[in-house]
C-alpha cells in the first residue's frame, strides 16, 4: 500500500516537472503565454486517460509554471484550475479515447480569455468585453486544438503502446 502512494507521488512530480519544462521551451518561443497559447506542456493533459497520478501533477505543473513565467495572480490560480478541470474531465472520459483532449480545450478555452481580459485587462480598441471573450475564445481555443487534440492524441497514441510498462496498466 505505501509503494503505491509513493508511486502515485512520483509519477506526479515527474508529470509536474515535464510540464513545468515544457512550458519553459514554449515561453522561450513566445508561444506559452497570452491570445495564442500553443503550449506543449498542455498535451500531457491527456495522461489522465492512463494515470490519475497526472491530475495532481498537471495541476501542480500548471500552477509552478504560470509562477515562474511571471503570470499575474489571476493567470497563476485560474488557468491552473482550468488544467485540472481539464485534467478531471479527461480522467471522467478515459473509456472514450478520442475524448481525452475536450474537456482541456473547453476548460482552457473559457476561462483563459476572461484570464486575459479580466486579470491582464488585455481589451482591444473598439471591441466590446463580449467581442474581446470571442476573439479570446477563437486564439486561445486555437492553441488548445494544436496543444490537447493534435499533439495530445499524437502522444496518447505513442504512449499507448508502451502503456504497461510505463503505467502499469494493460
């Protein structure tokens, strides 16, 4: 019983810290942060298909990044949440494979752009706060199809094959 404890906390420090440095590759991009969000930590939301040890560790992943990338308060507590919702809605829909990757672009794509309007303040001259969240929701929702549903299922796919060794699981 105590391996499995220590072994759930390890695979999510390990997933925490991929995330965390895969969000640092796609900030010195300019790709991590903002309208257009293309980060490729984001695909590992698809890992709570094979582990709920992935929750935490998104979540924690998500939290430690935004911090150290500089992201306002706002960004850092609800764009966090928006991955473990996401990551709560991939576990929820784990007996549907091709599932795996909405509830991570629904979550982030809602709640990102009040994030950029409400805690950045990021408005566009002569649009409303309506016609703002739309566009918001048009990038940022972009970004998450890229990040969660092609590069996500890409390494579902990959990870699949090898998911006994790597999860424990058949």
């Amino acid at each position: 019983m105590k391996d499995q404890k220590v072994l759930f906390l390890t695979r999510a420090a390990m997933i925490a810290a991929l995330y965390v440095v895969l969000t640092f590759v796609a900030n010195a991009f300019g790709l991590a942060n903002y309208a257009v969000q293309v980060r490729f930590s984001e695909a590992l939301t698809i890992l709570p298909y094979f582990t709920p040890a992935a929750i935490p560790g998104l979540f924690i992943g998500c939290l430690l990044s935004n911090i150290l990338t500089g992201c306002a308060l706002p960004d850092i507590i609800f764009g966090s949440l928006a991955t473990l919702l996401g990551a709560l809605g991939t576990y929820a829909l784990r007996k549907w494979k091709w599932c795996a990757p909405i509830c991570p672009i629904i979550a982030n794509t809602i709640i990102v752009p009040l994030v950029l309007i409400y805690g950045y303040g990021l408005l566009i001259e002569g649009l409303s706060v309506l016609q703002c969240f739309g566009y918001y929701c048009l990038t940022v929702g972009a970004g998450e199809v890229i990040s969660c549903g092609i590069l996500g299922m890409i390494l579902l796919f990959a990870l699949q094959k090898r998911c006994g060794k790597i999860f424990g699981i058949s």
